[in-house]
C-alpha cells in the first residue's frame, strides 16, 4: 500500500513525510484519539512480508519502550493495520541532528551538550538493541 498525506492508518492521520532509511518511513501523523501529534514509523510495504524485518521493527520498539531518557523518543505503541506495520512514537520536533548541527548554528557550548545528550541516548539504545 502507498502511503501518502492524508491517509488514515488505524486512528493515525498522516500528515507528512519526515524521514526515510533503512528501516521504514517516518511520518508526522495525528493521533485523532489523543488529540495529539505522533510520529509513526512505517514498515515499507516490500519488508511487511519479511519476518526477519518486522522482528527488528519489534525489538526496536520494545527497546526503546523500556528506557525512560530524555534523548529516546517515547513509544506509544506498535500495531498493524490495513497490512501496514507501524510504531507510534513521540514527535519531536526540530529536523534531524545532523542538518542542525552542520555549519554550527548554535554556540559552541550548546552545541556540545546536545551531541553529549544525543551519544548518551545512541549509547543507550544501541546496547539494548
């Protein structure tokens, strides 16, 4: 299934596309629950079918479900709908670290602490992965 903005997974709104990589696609999405929005990371359609792909796609969700920092985005929840399986997760906003830091936006000291934060959070989930 192509996903694209204005597509309704499960109560999820979709309302733009925010990230791409290996693992799926993140989108900025409204929870129509909640009242609030979310960021869903979506399973390409070719991995669905892959067991191996969506084991991975759950281990990262349980994982970063069990730590409570202030660099790991929270999950919501992890659900399948409409053969599209997807992670519900905080959004937070502000683009990708990379672009931010590139070309030093912000002075030295502030720009220090948050790489200091980001590695510690990496750190975290990468040895839980």
């Amino acid at each position: 299934m192509s996903l694209e903005p204005g597509h309704k997974l499960s109560h999820y709104h979709l309302i733009q596309k925010i990230g791409e990589g290996g693992m799926g696609v993140v989108w900025k999405a409204r929870d129509e629950k909640l009242r609030r929005d979310v960021a869903l990371k979506v399973l390409p359609a070719e991995l669905v079918e892959d067991p191996e792909r969506r084991r991975r796609l759950l281990r990262e969700a349980r994982s970063a479900a069990a730590i409570n920092h202030p660099n790991i985005a929270t999950v919501h929840e992890v659900d399948e709908a409409d053969g599209t399986v997807f992670i519900a997760m905080e959004l937070v906003e502000g683009g990708p670290f990379a672009r931010s830091s590139a070309g030093n936006p912000w002075p030295s000291p502030r720009r220090y602490v948050l790489q200091r934060r980001w590695r510690r959070g990496w750190r975290l989930r990468t040895r839980l992965v």
